[in-house]
C-alpha cells in the first residue's frame, strides 16, 4: 500500500528496516515465538476458552454456536490434522494471527499518517492495551480472528479507494465475507465502515460504485455455510434472534446500559487511552479538532477511522443501551470494534506535533511494558501461587491421563462434565471421542462401543459423580479416586493437589451407545 504523501519532520526515516512491514512482521513474530516458547516450555494445558474449542471440532461441522461463526474452529480443526490434538495448534493459530494483525495495522496506519515510524508505534501501541498484551495470551478466540479480519476489511477498502480496480472489490469482498463466519460483531463493523464511507465523496465515490454489488455476493456465498445451518433449525433461529436482544440481567437500567456502552469502548483500549495523552497532552486538542492534516484533495482516511469510531460509539448506544438495554458484558468482546482506533489515536498524536523526546518516552514506556508483562506472564506459569490463583498451566491432567491408562482404558469414549477437563484430557487420548451431556458439544459419529472412561472433579465433601454423568454409570460402579500433588519450585510437594474420581466401563454402557451423535 502506497504511503499517504504527507510526512513529519519527525518520521525518522522510512527505509529503516524497523520502520518496514518486513521489520514489523520480524518484530511482531519474535515477539510471538518468545511467548510460545515460554509457554510450550511451561505447560501443555489449554487456557480459558481453548478447552471447549477443543472439544468443538472433534467433527468439522457448518456451525458450532449460536453466538458465533465457525470460522475459528474451522481454522483449529485444520491446523490440528496437521499438529496433534495438544496445544500446539491453538498457538500456531493465535500468534499467526498476531502477526497478521500487526501486518494490517501497519499498514492501515501507515496510510494514515503518511509515516513508516507512526505506523510501527501504533503497531507497537498494542503493547499497551491490557486486554492484548495480558488477557490475549490467556483467553480469547475468535475475537482475535475477528480483530484480524476488521484490519483486513480497512486495508481492503483502502486499497479499493486508492484504486478502484474490480479485482479490488474481490479483494475487499474475501475479508467481508470470511468476517461474517467470525463474531458477530463483526456486523456492526461492516454496517459502520459503509455509514462513514458515505461522508467523503472520494470515499463514497468508490464504495457506492456499482463494482460494489459483487461484494455482497461473493460474501454471502462465504458465509452461506454458516447461515444455512443457523437458520436451518427452528431452534437455532430462534436462540440467534433472541440473542440479538437479550440483556445479561433483567431489565438493567438504561442509565446502566448506557454507562457501559460509552465507557466500555474507553475500558477496552486500557491504559493505553489513558497514558497516550499524558505523554503527548496535545492529543486531546486534535482529537476534538477531528479532521486528520490530509491533503487538500482526495480521501481521507484519518477522518475516515474516526466516523467508523464514532458509528460504532452511536450503535452501542441506541441498540446496546436504549433499545435493548445490556449491562456487565465482557469488554473483550469490543476489541474487534474499536482495534482501528490505536491507528486512528497514533494519528491524533502524530498530528499534535510531540517534540522527540515525548516520543523516546512513550516508546519507551511501550517497551517497559512489554517485558514487564512477559515477565509477570512468565512467573504465573513458572511460578505458580502467589503469582497465579487458579493456575491451569499447573493442573497435572498428565498423571491423570496415567491413572487412566493404569485403569486399562487406551481408546473409546470419555465422558465429562468439565469442558476444561475433557478438553485438557484429549491430547492424551487423541483417538477417543469425548462426550459432553447437555453443553452442546457434538461428539465424532462412528462406533460408540469399545471402553468407556467417565471422569469427573471430586469437589471438597462432594466425591459423587455429577447429575450429568449418572444416566452413564451402570447402579453396581465403583468409582477409583485419583490425586495427584502439585510440585512448586519452594514449597513442598502436595502444597495443593488435584481430585478426580473415574470409572472404567468394558463394554460401553447403552447410554453411551445411544449418544453416537449428541
């Protein structure tokens, strides 16, 4: 992508191998093959969301939730035919998307502020967004393929603008089309990019254009897929149009609703939207002064992002906080929405003219951060208590996998009732299929015969298996415990253990063998 004709005196100089896309997908890669070290080196075990994801693509299906496309699984499903079913693929699949994104980003800002050094600090601007560089690494999943696609999307519609070619509607529309398979945010995007692109009449000009009737098509085939199984079922129809309304509470107060949808756009881009302008103070003057120091002619992307900000902002209001009051979602779920605006923000900055020092500080506040956080993710696997309080990366699923083994089970069907133990469990038994009643996780079609292992959590004055899991376990089975110490690097050996309890069926019970499709 050609870089925007304007430039700063302060711009340093753009064929500095840093200030490149090459240097920044260089950075950004070693920046993820630190952590995937760190954490391949630390712990096998799956992190938050990665469990169930784990469990979901067992089978390659249209569709796997309501509440979002299955272009994630579809992406985890391949990788894991290439990768084995342990953790390996959900951080080849995280960090390859992190590196995209860091690409797109660059881009999209280098074509804003018309410099290769401003677009490297708003790449490296996600250094200081806690959600990225803290909560990314331990949750998130299909946000971080829709944060992805949302950057793909703006570089495509740049590229259109500037060039107006018919193969750069094709372009723009592969992006659309895969971002409808991701959140469902991504929705509100889409409707807020074309709201803003309507404001420009060199923007408009090339976005209303006739060429623009293919990219709902090409689109909608990409996503039929997904939709055909969505609206395939009643069922389904109904729980995605209900989700379209639903509130977390009952009733919350507007006044509630609307505190969130104004201030959880702000908490999302935390503390980066805090210490930007502390560092640069004359952000906020152009930042409400809104227009970016375009050229006089021709479009300009700068105020571009900020519509698209502003648009989301106004949809969150009306339908999040006033038609259909939510309150307390999760603020990672805003990423994909608001992401453009760390372009968007290092473009206000760029435009307030910082003298070069302000600029050695926040890069090197950037950089502080960075290692801090490493560090303190580092000690949190390593470690273990104190840095940590549930410590997955800790739980020893390895000496259960053992006692399972011991207990003669090698292949068959696990079933569970924690998505968290059943899809830690699964690498050690990539040949079985894992059952899950009632949490919607369809199991491998196939024989449902040969060993049936039922495994569970044994909670403090609770050594009875779960509701879920009695229709499987014939009335005369007798359940072995299992507990494994946990080992820390000072404290002593069974400072904390873990408690399972299994039982080990030969034949598979008639229960499991009618669940050959649940």
């Amino acid at each position: 992508m050609p870089d925007h004709p304007e430039s700063t005196a302060r711009a340093g100089t753009p064929g500095r191998f840093l200030y490149s896309l090459p240097g920044v997908l260089t950075a950004v890669a070693l920046y993820a093959l630190a952590h995937t070290t760190a954490r391949l080196l630390a712990s096998g075990n799956l992190g938050e969301d990665d469990p169930r994801e784990s469990l979901l693509i067992q089978v390659l299906a249209p569709g796997y939730e309501v509440r979002h496309g299955p272009l994630y699984d579809w992406a985890l499903w391949l990788l894991e035919r290439l990768l084995g079913t342990g953790v390996q693929p959900f951080l080849v699949l995280k960090y390859g998307l992190l590196v995209a994104m860091a690409g797109f980003l660059f881009a999209i800002a280098r074509r804003v502020t018309g410099s290769a050094m401003w677009a490297f600090m708003a790449v490296d601007a996600m250094a200081l967004v806690y959600q990225i560089f803290w909560r990314f690494h331990e949750s998130l999943s299909h946000v971080i393929g829709t944060m992805t696609l949302v950057l793909a999307s703006l570089w495509a519609l740049f590229r259109l603008v500037d060039r107006g070619r018919p193969r750069d509607y094709l372009v723009f529309a592969l992006p659309v089309g895969l971002g409808l398979l991701s959140e469902h945010s991504y929705a509100v995007f889409l409707f807020a990019l074309f709201a803003a692109a309507a404001l420009q009449a060199d923007v408009r000009r090339r976005v209303y254009a006739r060429a623009m009737l293919a990219v709902p098509v090409v689109a909608a085939l990409i996503a039929s897929p997904y939709v055909a199984w969505l609206f395939g079922e009643p069922a389904r129809r109904a729980e995605f149009l209900a989700s379209l309304t639903a509130t977390d509470f009952e009733a919350p107060p507007v006044l509630h609703a609307l505190g969130d949808a104004i201030g959880f756009p702000v908490l999302v881009l935390a503390p980066y939207i805090f210490i930007l302008p502390l560092v640069f103070p004359g952000v906020l003057r152009t930042v409400f002064r809104g227009a970016s120091a375009g050229p006089a002619a021709g479009p300009d992307f700068g105020r571009l992002l900020g519509h698209l900000l502003l648009f989301e902002l106004a949809w969150m209001v009306l339908f999040d906080a006033i038609l259909f009051p939510r309150a307390d979602y999760a603020v990672q779920g805003l990423l994909p929405l608001f992401v453009p605006a760390l372009a968007w923000l290092t473009d206000r900055a760029r435009a307030s003219a910082p003298s070069a020092g302000r600029i050695r500080l926040f890069v090197a506040i950037m950089l502080a951060l960075t290692v801090v956080a490493f560090a303190v993710r580092a000690a949190n696997m390593y470690v273990l208590d104190p840095v940590c309080s549930k410590c997955r990366w800790g739980v020893p699923y390895g000496e259960l996998a053992q006692a399972m083994r011991g207990a003669g089970f090698r292949a068959g069907t696990v079933v569970i009732e924690d998505e968290e133990l059943g899809g830690n469990l699964r690498r050690f038994f990539p040949h079985a299929r894992f059952l899950v009643p009632g949490r919607g996780i369809p199991a491998p079609a196939g024989r449902p015969g040969g060993q049936t292992a039922l495994v569970w959590d044994v909670r403090p004055g609770h050594p009875e298996a779960p509701a879920a899991l009695r229709a499987y376990l014939p009335g005369d089975a007798v359940a072995t415990p299992v507990e494994v110490p946990w080992h820390h690097l000072w404290k002593p050996t069974g400072y904390r253990s873990s408690r399972w309890a299994m039982v080990i069926l030969d034949p598979a019970p008639a229960a499991v063998q009618g669940s050959a499709s649940q």
